[in-house]
C-alpha cells in the first residue's frame, strides 16, 4: 500500500431531550418561533430530515409547503420520507414531488398546457388538476410540493413574461414554510435563486406575516451567514451543542479511517476480504468506467453486488440497495440512506472505499460509515478507505483534511 495514515474517530453520541426529540431538533422548532430562518448544522446522519419534519407538524400543519433537494434521487427519498410522515401524525398535506420529468409528462398529455414553467405554476395552484400524475385522489388539504432547485430557476426564467409573474407571486405568496436541503451543495446560480427569494420574502413582509424557512446542512459556508447579515434577516444556527443535563444516544459508530492513494482497482483483496468475513460495503468512484468494471469483476465473483448510479430509476435505486456491496456514482453523495429491507442491529455500512479528490466529497462520503442513531448495537467500528490520485497531492493536502475537528476526536498513527 501507498503512504497512509490511519486515524481512529471515536464514538459519537448526540444529545435527547425529556420528550424524546434529539436535542437539535428541540431546538430548531423553538428557534423557528422567534427566527424566521433556522440552519440546523446538526452532523451527518443525526436526524435533520426529522427536524424539517417536525417543524413543519408544528409551524405549517394546515399550511403549504415548499421543499427543495439538489437531486432527483434526493427528491425522491424525501417524497417517501414526507409520504410516511404525513400517514403516521395524520397531516391534511397532499405531498406531490416535481421534476423535470413530471412537467414534461403534464405537458404532453394535458392540453391547454404547452410550457413546463405553465406546469409548474399549475401544480402549485391545484395538484389534484393531474390526476394520472400525482395519485393523491380527492382529498383536500394543503400542498407538500417537493421539487429540486432545477425546476425553479429555469421556470423563473422563462421566455414567457406571464409565466415569470405567475411564478415569482406563487413563490412568494404561496408557500408558508419552505426547507432547503443539503443548502452547501447548490451552485452560485441556485444560491441567487435563494438569496433573491429571501430578499423578495423580507421586501414583501412574508416573514413578517409568519412564514418560516429551515436550512440544513452538516457544513454551513460563510458566505451564507454573511449574506444575512448583510440583509439584515434574523436567523439563527443550531448545531450539535449539547447540554450537560442531557442523556445522549450514540450515533456514530467508531470508524477506522485510512487515507492513502490508489483507486478501486487497488482495493479488491481488501475489499473481498472484508465481504467473506460477513460485512457489508460501499465503493464510491468519481468514475462512471470504474464503477463498471469493478461491478462486473466482482458480479463475476457471485458477490451480492448492486450499481447505482444517476442513470437508473427510483424502483431499481431500491432494487440494488439491497445488495451487500454496492458500487456508486457521486448521486449518493447527498443525503442518501442506505436502507435495507432487514435492518440490521448494527450500521447498514461496515466498511467504504471512496476517492476523495475533493474536500466537500471527502467530508460527504466519510459521513456515509458508522451511522448507528436508532441501532442496538453502536460499538462495532466501520472501516473507511478515503484514495487519492497521486502520492505527491495526498501528502500536500493532507493537513487540510486533518482538521482541528478530527484533532479533537482521533487518535493518529503515521506509518
């Protein structure tokens, strides 16, 4: 093996409050009471998606709601999640999910409609108008509109001036709670998109009037709580601060970390290794051609192996997770849950093998290991392969990956 270093990230736990809520989620909703927008920058896998929900159950229970993702995939996990929320606390919400796919199939096949940013500003005055696209029925009640930040922009700037009005008043004017997940992610452009409804929403008093905005992301940027306070919009951040009097529940199994260069090819012994001794793993590549071939070396191997990628549906996304390796493309970078229909006593992952060429993807992928909130067993470590391309980049930028957060959670041994 290349240069390595070996880290070992300890346990975490997370605080719970009396009522049984995580104490970041306590704490966003009680910040939404005298915040009009709340970051929860809780850590990875510790319930921010719970939070959201939650809040909305308590700001927006007979209200609608507008929820953004990055990502189809993400999109689509969160319909899911929302689906089941609403059903279990019994929400008057009918939740819809909207990409671009969905306005196509409307403009297709509904007459009256020729403009994918005309769909859109028609679902949001009336999804119950799409019957053989959204299977909500009759029943009335507010819209949960789920959609990613994709859908927006381009409706918004549409050639068709009726249609910008149309849509700049519904999301202005329409929505009384709106979340943005995993906000770090977005593009300059998307961050403009936000920023400008802020701007609009404060301008027009909406905030004022009650409506509330959660953002959540495990790495807030500065730029962000910059622009706040350049604008002048209260808000406030709740992270993963805990207090003394709190009991706490471990969320993150121990994780064996090992920084060092190569790529999925170098690992198969490894990897082999650790699937004959009975533990499940993720292998996760930049490279749509390495995540070919190395799912067909092991599918030639009678491994249980599943491939997901961008490429392939919602019904397969869930065939494959049920594999024990599985090989992914970057579209589980964010916020994606691996999720096996026998949930397992421990975490879902034993062990990862991922590039990490970038600090962001290092940080996301990292994240998917030891997840162990709600599990019976917490102590088992997860093993983390985090590659890099080239020796001489590995040993340049290694400081910056050990972090004075690392520092303060690991133990080092070089060799």
């Amino acid at each position: 093996m290349a240069t390595s270093i070996s880290i070992n990230l300890l346990k975490e736990s997370i605080a719970v409050c009396d009522n049984g809520m995580l104490r970041h989620q306590k704490d966003t909703i009680d910040a939404l009471k005298s915040y009009p927008i709340v970051l929860n920058c809780a850590m990875t896998g510790a319930g921010k998606t719970r939070a959201s929900h939650l809040s909305i159950q308590h700001y927006a229970k007979n209200l609608p709601v507008l929820y953004i993702a990055p990502t189809n995939a993400l999109v689509q996990q969160h319909y899911n999640d929302a689906r089941s929320f609403v059903e279990k606390n019994g929400l008057p919400h009918h939740v819809v999910s909207v990409t671009g796919r969905t306005l196509y199939e409307i403009v297709k096949n509904y007459s009256g409609i020729h403009r994918s940013s005309d769909a859109l500003h028609q679902i949001i005055r009336n999804p119950r108008a799409f019957p053989g696209v959204f299977n909500i029925g009759e029943k009335k009640g507010p819209t949960w509109l789920i959609t990613n930040p994709d859908q927006v922009w381009k409706s918004i700037v549409s050639n068709n001036n009726q249609d910008n009005r149309n849509l700049i008043q519904d999301f202005t004017n329409s929505f009384r709670c709106v979340v943005v997940d995993e906000f770090h992610y977005y593009s300059a452009e998307q961050l403009t998109l936000f920023f400008l409804c802020m701007a609009l929403w404060k301008e027009f008093g909406q905030f004022d009037n009650g409506l509330k905005m959660l953002l959540l992301t495990a790495t807030p940027d500065e730029m962000v709580i910059d622009f706040f306070k350049r604008a002048d919009i209260p808000f406030k951040v709740i992270g993963n601060d805990q207090n003394t009097n709190d009991q706490k529940i471990p969320a993150l199994a121990p994780v064996e970390l090992t920084l060092t260069c190569g790529d999925l090819d170098s690992f198969k012994n490894i990897v082999s290794d650790e699937y004959h001794e009975g533990k499940d793993g993720v292998l996760i590549s930049d490279s749509m051609q390495e995540i070919n071939k190395n799912y067909h070396y092991y599918k030639q191997k009678n491994f249980s192996v599943g491939r997901i990628t961008s490429a392939i549906d919602n019904k397969d996304r869930v065939q494959e997770s049920q594999k024990r390796l599985i090989l992914a493309t970057p579209t589980v970078d964010l916020g994606y849950n691996f999720i096996r229909s026998n949930k397992k006593d421990r975490q879902e992952i034993d062990f990862i093998v991922s590039t990490a060429y970038e600090k962001s993807k290092f940080w996301q992928r990292l994240g998917r290991a030891g997840r162990v909130l709600g599990r019976t067993q917490t102590d088992i470590p997860s093993k983390a392969f985090m590659l890099f391309t080239r020796e001489s980049y590995f040993l340049n930028q290694k400081i910056t990956y050990l972090s004075n957060y690392i520092k303060k959670f690991c133990v080092f041994i070089f060799f």
